[in-house]
C-alpha cells in the first residue's frame, strides 16, 4: 500500500510498546494514533488551537470506522477470547468404565476411550476421574487471511451537510464531494498471538447412569501487534488530512506496536452425562454443559459471555473398535458469536493392551447469517467513478472442521498418558495450524 502514496514523502511515527489495562485494550491501541484520542483520530488535521478542524477534518474516518472496519476490530478480539473459551476440554468419563450388577462391578468399556469426543459410557456410581493437560496453539489466520497482514482500507465519510453545500458551492451528497473525501487510509495489521491452556477436570459418577463434573482452565495468552496506517491524498498542493505536521508539510504515516501477556483462570464448564441406554454392544446419552464467563474477557483469558452444549450421545463397539458419535447445538450468548450445530464423528481403536487410538472429525457448524458483517465495497463518485475493497477479509461462514488425531497410553494401574493434535481441515474463523496436547487421566 506504501508505493501508492504520491506527493510529500510521509514520515513514521514509531511508537514504543503501549501499556494498556488488558490485553483486548491494547489491539485497540493498534489503531489510535496520539495520546488520549479516538481510534484512526487524526491528531494533526484537528489543530486544538481550532475547534471547528476537530469536527471538520479530524475525525472524518472515526465514523467510517464505526460503521464499517470498526465491526472487524471488534471481532477480532472478540474471536481471540471466544476462541480460548471454545477449546474443548477433555472427555468427561475417559478411562476404564463400570456398572455394578449385585455390588459388583462389571466393566463397560475396553478402552480408555476418545480424547474430546464424548462416549455414551458413564464412569459408575461413585467412581471419580481426574486429569489435566496442557495445550498449547498459535493463531494465524482469520478467515484464511494471514493474521501477520490483515489488509484494510478506511474511506472518508461522506460528508452532506447544507454547510458544505455552502462552502462547496455545490451539493455534497455524491461520496466524492468535495474531493478531500477521496483520500483513503489503508492499514497494515501483524498480530503475533500465543495461547497456552491448561485444564483441570474432575468428573464423578452419581449413579451407574449418571455423571457430573468440573472442568477449571488456567490460560496464558501472549501479545504482540504491530499495525501501520497511510494517508493516500488525492491531488492537490496541501493536504487536508495528516497525522502530525502541516498542510504543507504533512505527516502521512504511523505506526504502533503493543505488546503483552496475561494469565489467570479461564472459563469454568460444569456438566453433566445421562446413560439413556447400554447394551453390550451400544449406547446412548445425553450430556449437557455450559461454559460460564469467569475467565478475563479483558485479558483475552474468556468470552465473557456465557455458552450451553446440548448433545446426544451414541457409542458402539465392535471387538476392539469402539465408534462413537456426538451430535447437538452450542448456544453462545453476546452480539458477535453465533450459535452452532456441533458434530463429532470418530472411533477409539485399542491397539495393544497399553496403546490406544483415538481419531475424530469435530466440527461446528454456524446457524443463519455470521454477526460480522464485512463492510462491502465504497463508491466514490466524483471526480470520477471509482471503488474501494475495505478488507482482504472475506465475508463467509465461520465453519469450523477439525481433525483430531491422538493415543492414550495406559500404564497398569497408574495415570492414562493423553496425547493429541487437532488439525484445521478448514479455514473458517480464527484458526491454529495445529493444536498440542499432552495429559494425564486417573480413573479410580
């Protein structure tokens, strides 16, 4: 975007690490300028020695923001803490599974069971599963669109007032008019997001067909960002928009870069499973949790909004293969999440005494029309008729498919060994390349 600047050279504006409240504040800070203003406010249009520049010039791309790109900044970290507080936790009755027929015990499972998808067996009454792991993931792309260069371009407001059909001579409802409003403000922004998760999740069983649990996560988020703006003018000797400087000598560039961490409690799940039906040979329950917003929705540690799971659960077994399928509809509470209908299809596969496969297909599929809204094209039509694409960021789907691919490494009558990766099969929404994980369960 660089190259496109003609007239007066511009001159950077480098600034030094920001310390803002939280994490969410400071990529807010990517896109504010000077102290104590307003996002993409032009510091040196609005001269604070001449109030009416303030309203004329200096915030002529606040409200484009707003109605347009502003919808992106707030999605993006809107996605970061909703992302952290959808990563899944581990199977809520992993480990070997019982019945009791006249007090004694009598196993329902053969296998220590999938990694994050759900059986239909429950643990037994008054048996308790412990475990905890660790995961550990770097996002890069939105929507497929490289996280280190999100490309967008903030217009001019068009600017139709009976003042400016006065000053102009001429009427100002045409975007274009008067020809200041053609100037543009591509914007360069590299985000650098590192999240690692660690979750602790206790699950005990009520009865032979009924479990409840706990699922508590400690997350640690890391931040750097660094965005760039230019200011394009469109002819003239002078400029009527600049971030520092003079009309004459104007200051066309900036630039910001924050960086910072934060670690605390995420978001706790409580659920619970109901067994509707066993035999030898198959299962089915049905298990709900909700997600609540005690993680720092600030820190980028937790949505901050509350989200439900509803799923039906079907587990089967044939020998040693033991497929199992997970089926219902997420509920996310606040104005840019979208409900979904989740799906998870896969098998555990019992290799050796001690080694156990476990592969899934998880998915989350967005129910209606996406709450981002991606501003469409800008029409200027005057001098002459010309377009402008905001963003690189495409308007689609935030469908989420996942491979989950893992083993479960059983030690006698010691912990389970958990680990797993999850791959993207799809690039929709804010995505890893992949995601680690490696833990432990104790089922006693």
């Amino acid at each position: 975007m660089r190259r496109l600047l003609v007239g007066v050279a511009a001159c950077s504006m480098l600034a030094s690490p920001v310390r803002a409240q939280g994490l969410r504040d400071q990529i807010s800070q990517l896109f504010i300028f000077g102290a104590g203003q307003e996002p993409l406010f032009l510091g040196g249009t609005a001269d604070p020695s001449n109030p009416a520049t303030i309203q004329v010039h200096g915030n002529h791309f606040v409200p484009a923001a707003a109605a347009g790109n502003g919808t992106i900044i707030s999605f993006i970290t809107n996605a970061i803490s909703g992302n952290v507080a959808d990563f899944p936790f581990s199977a809520a009755s992993g480990g070997t599974t019982f019945r009791f027929e006249g007090g004694a015990p009598v196993r329902t499972s053969i296998s220590p069971g999938p990694v994050f998808a759900e059986r239909a067996q429950t643990l037994g009454r008054g048996r308790t599963l412990v475990g905890v792991s660790y995961n550990s993931f770097h996002y890069k792309t939105l929507r497929g669109v490289d996280l280190d260069n999100l490309q967008l371009i903030f217009t001019h407001a068009n600017v139709d007032t009976d003042a400016c059909d006065s000053i102009v001579g001429s009427d100002c409802a045409p975007m274009g008019v008067p020809t200041l409003e053609n100037d543009i403000m591509p914007f360069t922004l590299s985000l650098d997001v590192d999240v690692a998760l660690a979750s602790f999740v206790l699950t005990y069983g009520l009865s032979d067909r009924l479990d409840v649990g706990v699922a508590l996560p400690i997350v640690s988020t890391s931040l750097r960002g660094h965005s760039e703006a230019q200011i394009i003018p469109f002819g003239g000797p002078t400029a009527a928009h600049f971030f520092a400087g003079t009309p004459s000598n104007p200051v066309l560039g900036a630039s910001r870069f924050v960086e910072g961490s934060a670690t605390g409690l995420g978001d706790v799940a409580l659920r619970m499973k109901l067994n509707v039906r066993h035999s030898a040979q198959t299962s089915l329950a049905l298990l709900v949790d909700g997600r609540f917003p005690t993680g720092s929705e600030r820190d980028l540690l937790g949505a901050g909004k509350f989200s439900g799971r509803l799923l039906g659960v079907l587990s089967s077994r044939a020998g040693a293969f033991s497929p199992h399928a997970n089926f219902g509809y997420l509920l996310r509470s606040g104005t840019l999440r979208d409900d979904a209908v989740v799906a998870t299809l896969g098998f555990d596969h019992v290799l050796a005494p001690w080694a156990t496969l476990a592969v899934d297909l998880v998915s989350q599929l967005q129910v209606g029309d996406g709450k981002l809204v991606v501003p469409g094209t800008v029409t200027i039509e005057r001098p002459f008729r010309r377009t402008v694409r905001p963003s690189t960021i495409p308007d689609s789907r935030d469908d989420l498919v996942n491979g989950s691919f893992g083993f479960k490494f059983t030690t006698g009558p010691g912990p389970t060994i958990v680990a797993n990766t999850i791959w993207p099969l799809n690039r929709g929404g804010l995505r890893a390349n992949v995601l680690w994980t490696l833990g432990l369960e104790y089922n006693f």
